[in-house]
C-alpha cells in the first residue's frame, strides 16, 4: 500500500460560500492515528470536516481520504463514518433504527445489520435506550448515538466534530478511551474541538486553525511546548503591591509585573507559573505581603490562541 | 469514436456497476421515504386534497338518492366525473399533491437537518434521487388512485343494477382504467417536475405556480413547446371529453392530438429527463443548513 493509500490528504483546498471564507489554501496530509484540528469558533474546522467528508465541495484544490475521493461514495463511505455537530435526527426514529437503517443501506443483510447496530449501541453505552425515541434523549445521549452511528460500520477514518460537547465526565473518558482504541487499530481519528485542554492528551498530531487558514500543524509535543512557553498572566490582589512586583521582577520567568491602578495588586507575566506560585506563598508566609486574592488572568484557552495564531478566539 | 465503442463502453460500464447493491440501497429508500411521507399527520392535507372529491360526491349521494337513475343521469354523471378527474384531480389536485410530497422529499430534510445523514452512507446520489422519486410516486399514486376509486364507486354505486352494467358491460371500466393510468401518469410526470424544482430552488412554490401557469396556457403554444407540458400528454388518455365553453375550455383543449401510446411514451421519456436532470443537480448540492 502507498503511504497516499494510508493517508489523509489536502491539497492546496479552498473553499468560499459566496465571499465568505470558509478555508484557505489549506494542504497538509495526515498518517493514522488521533488527529486533532483545534480552533476558535469560526475558525473553519467544520468547513474543514465537511470538505473531508464531501458535505461541501472545495471551491479549488482536492482532497484524498485513502486514496479515494466522496465521487467515489460506495468504496469511500464504507471507509469513512462522519459524527457531525448537527443536532437533528429522522422525525420518530429511535436510537436502534437511526443505526440499523445505514447499515442497510451499507448493503448489509439484516442479521448482520442488526449485529453491527447492536455492537455499535454497546460501544457507546447505548443499548439499553437504543428503542426509545431520538427525540426524547438527553444532549449527551444524543452526542452519543451519533457516534454509534459513525463507528457502526466499522470506519477506517472516523471524523468527529466536537465529540465531547454535551458529555458528562464519565461519558467524556469512556469516549476518549474509545477514541484511543480505534485509534490504536490503526485508523485514523479526526477529532475537532475549540478547547485545545480537551484533545491535549489524546491526540498524536494538531491542526491548528484561524480564519479559515491553518496556523500550524504537527506533532501535539511541539505544539504543548509552545503553549508551556507562553508568558501566563496572574492577577494578585494583595496589600504592599510595590513590594510584590519588586520582589517578582527579580525572577527570570517574569517577563512583566504591573501594579494595578489602585494600587491593590499586581498583574504579573511569567512564563513559569509554578516558580512564581513558590515566590508568592514565600512571600506571603514571610508576612511581607497580605493576599487577598490570586487568579490567572488569561487561563483559558483563546489566550492561548492569542499567542499561538494571534485571534482572540472569538467568532470568525 | 465511433458507434460500436460507445456501446462497448456502456457494457463495460453497465456490468462494473452493482446493480444488486443499487436495487437494495432503493428498496431500503423507498421504504424509510414512504413511512416518513405517507404516515404522518403532515400529510393530512394531502390525504384532503386526494379524498375531497369522494366526500362531495358522498355528499352528493346521501342528498340526492331519491333522483331518478337512468341512463341519462348516468350519462349526467359520467360527464361530473370526467369534469372531477380533468379539472380537479390533474389540474389541482395532483398537482398540489406533487408539489407537497415532492418538493419535501429534499428540501424537506435540507429544512429538518437531515439531509446529510442521506449524504454519509455509501449511496450513488443518482440512487438516491431514484430512490426517494420512486417513494414519492408510491405515496401520491396510492393517495389518488383510492380518491378516484373511490369517486368511481361512490358516483356508480348508487344506480344499482344499471350503475354495475354501465361498469362491467359497458364503457365503465375502460374509463376507470383510462383514469387510473392517466392519474399515475400525473403523478410521476408533476413528481419529476417537482423534484427537480426542489433542487434547483431553495423556495420552489413560486417556481410551481409559474409551472401551473405554463401547465394552463401551454395549449396556446406551438406544438414543440406543448410537449413540455404534462397535461399535454394526459389530455389524450381521457376517456370522456368535456364539452366546455368560455374560458375553461382552455383546461380541456387538446391542440395537436397524439395517440394514447405516444403519450404515455412522451410523458415517459419527458419524465426521465427531467430525472436525469436530477441527477445531475443532486450532484451540486452540498449540506449548507445555516443558508437554508
């Protein structure tokens, strides 16, 4: 087989709804494993997905999934399964016939249908609300019978968007872990997500996205150090703050301390928070300084974009 | 290249497809198309529009049982349900049918959010337009087909032993089979048409009242033009001509009769290209709900 033949591959893909940007100039080829594409809202990951699964066409450039194109739907969608970030399902269908009917349509038999639908059910923790109505599941629920759906065929490329929305915290690890299995078999897993700390530890490579274009891209390792480098920003509330931004600028990790217009705090930047966290419990044990209240001040994600692709994250 | 690869070509393409595959994936669609299509209180204004004409008729009955039935109100009557079948059922309300259960069978998820679940299994589009065509034209054939049985029986029924030898010795039920082949001609001619209006347009009712304008004045047109027409072709399948004066005889003109089998065979062959044409916009469609 020809690494082509493994991979996942963009070529030079744009795509434009009238004169909105959707992608841009986006090439890059991906090898089995967890893939995660990470962006702010509007950033283009589902534009990227639906482009992938051929929802939408590109507007120039081409994509290859295995060596095959969605012109191609019988051999592609036998490869492909697609949990989509739409919240809509067949009027009436329950969770057993929303699974059952694609497999048929698969060209699989009824016996083998139904083997399929009920191992896709077990999976994902569905078997025992697989015949009740869609309609009157919870969010999580519904997250996860489409995922049943997606993984029931058995996909060699399982394409996720933001699998883990909704999902209390036990189904989120049960997801992940299952995520990792398939992943494990040698397929490819692309999963999409606006909270890097989500596909963080999971994931083998990044797509990193803003305004339709790919900031960077590659393995999760060099990505996390880049986020490890980013001068995080504290907020201490405090009496004495002169004292506290004299006593933090002599550290080499704080690139900035900042007294507050009142005068009853620091906002200090340091690339190492821990160091800093050690400083100020010295600080305070010495009596110098009374806190009265500490809190990172960007420690949320689209600081991390700001300093990554230079977005806010907000709405593209 | 010449006639003889063409035709090598198509074989070569005709037996690399899986033809067993296509008719299972249809006969899954047809299936899911008709239960979500016939079965649902959406449709109850469909269901009025095929069963209203046996409600007047019934209407008609309970009212007017003490009239004579002779031959001449037999004639009378066979006249009523000639004008029933030509000015309602093929003018309006097969028409508006269609349009309802066609239009819907696309748009109609594009507007659910449902479409892409179609668009993500291992289906040929081309498969998918004939698929849901095919479960459309179940859906209105059965509708209307029972409405007009139903007239039939209701306005014959009540002459006893004359209404059943007008049937079954005389021209009853030729005109009956006339009907029901012109109706299910309607249906899959209108349904065609509305299908593909429903991918071309993203609001395909004014697009449909501009076809039920060209449906009503196409007669006035030249010959080629009213082959563009579907009444054009079931127009000649009516076994009772209506002699009607003034404006509406507009509605029952027929400008350039052809025979039967012709128009069974044009509205055919019309139908498939208008599928065909299908096809190929299905193709263009792509899953863009936040526009719909």
């Amino acid at each position: 087989m020809t690494p082509e033949a493994r991979q996942i591959v963009f070529e030079n893909v744009s795509k434009f709804y009238g004169e909105v940007l959707g992608v841009n100039k986006v090439s890059f080829s991906l090898d089995p494993g967890i893939t995660s594409l990470v962006g702010p809202n509007g950033s283009g990951k589902t534009t990227l997905m639906n482009l992938l699964t051929g929802l939408i066409k590109p507007s120039r450039g081409a994509i290859y999934v295995l060596g095959l194109t969605p012109h191609q739907p019988i051999e592609f969608f036998r490869q492909v399964g697609f949990c989509t970030q739409f919240d809509s399902f067949p009027p009436g269908t329950n969770g057993h016939d929303f699974i059952y009917w694609p497999l048929r349509l698969h060209g699989f038999g009824h016996d083998q249908a139904a083997k399929l639908t009920n191992e896709a059910l077990e999976r994902a923790g569905m078997a025992e609300v697989a015949r009740r109505k869609v309609a009157g599941y919870s969010k999580g629920m519904r997250q996860r019978i489409r995922l049943a759906q997606a993984i029931a065929h058995h996909p060699s490329v399982l394409v996720l968007d933001e699998p883990l929305n909704g999902l209390d915290p036990m189904a989120r690890s049960e997801s992940i872990a299952l995520f990792q299995a398939i992943a494990k078999q040698g397929m490819h897993v692309i999963i999409s997500s606006h909270i890097l700390e989500e596909v963080d530890r999971i994931s083998d490579r990044v797509v990193l996205m803003s305004s339709g274009y790919v900031v960077a891209e590659g393995q999760i390792r060099e990505v996390r150090k880049e986020v490890q480098d980013h001068p995080m920003q504290i907020l201490v509330r405090c009496s004495n703050a002169p004292r506290l931004a004299a006593a933090a600028f002599e550290l080499d990790h704080v690139v900035e301390a900042k007294i507050l217009n009142d005068g009853r705090g620091v906002l200090v930047r340091t690339r190492d928070a821990e160091q800093f966290y050690l400083l100020l419990n010295k600080i305070v044990s010495g009596g110098l300084v009374e806190v009265d209240a500490v809190a990172p001040a960007d420690d949320d994600v689209n600081s991390i974009y700001q300093y990554l692709i230079g977005s806010d994250g907000g709405p593209a | 290249m010449s006639a003889q690869d063409l035709v090598a070509r198509a074989q070569k393409w005709s037996k690399e497809q899986p033809w067993r595959l296509y008719g299972s994936q249809i006969s899954v669609l047809v299936r899911n198309e008709v239960r979500r299509n016939l079965f649902t209180r959406r449709r109850i204004g469909i269901y009025l529009l095929a069963l209203v004409p046996a409600l007047i008729i019934l209407t008609h009955v309970i009212f007017d049982r003490n009239q004579p039935a002779g031959p001449a109100q037999i004639e009378e009557d066979t006249q009523i349900l000639a004008g029933i079948v030509q000015l309602y059922y093929f003018r309006l309300g097969i028409f508006f049918a269609c349009m309802a259960i066609f239009t819907w069978l696309f748009r109609g998820e594009m507007v659910e959010r449902t479409l892409h679940y179609q668009f993500l299994v291992p289906v040929r589009r081309e498969v998918l337009v004939v698929g849901k065509f095919i479960a459309g034209t179940l859906v209105a054939i059965a509708l209307f087909e029972t409405g007009l049985l139903a007239c039939f029986y209701l306005m014959y029924s009540r002459f006893g032993s004359a209404g059943r030898s007008y049937v079954f010795e005389g021209p009853g039920l030729g005109q009956l089979g006339s009907y029901l082949l012109a109706a299910a001609l309607a249906c899959i001619g209108y349904g065609a048409v509305f299908l593909a209006l429903s991918l071309l347009f993203k609001n395909p009712i004014v697009p449909g009242v501009v076809i039920m304008g060209w449906e009503t004045i196409a007669p006035i047109f030249p010959s080629w033009a009213q082959r563009l027409s579907v009444t054009f072709y079931l127009k000649p399948l009516c076994p009772v001509s209506l002699p009607l004066t003034g404006p509406l005889a507009i509605f029952t003109v027929v400008a350039e009769p052809v025979s039967p089998f012709l128009a069974v065979l044009g509205l055919l062959c019309l139908t498939i290209a208008i599928l065909v044409l299908s096809c190929f916009l299905i193709h263009r469609m792509e899953i863009t709900y936040t526009t719909e």
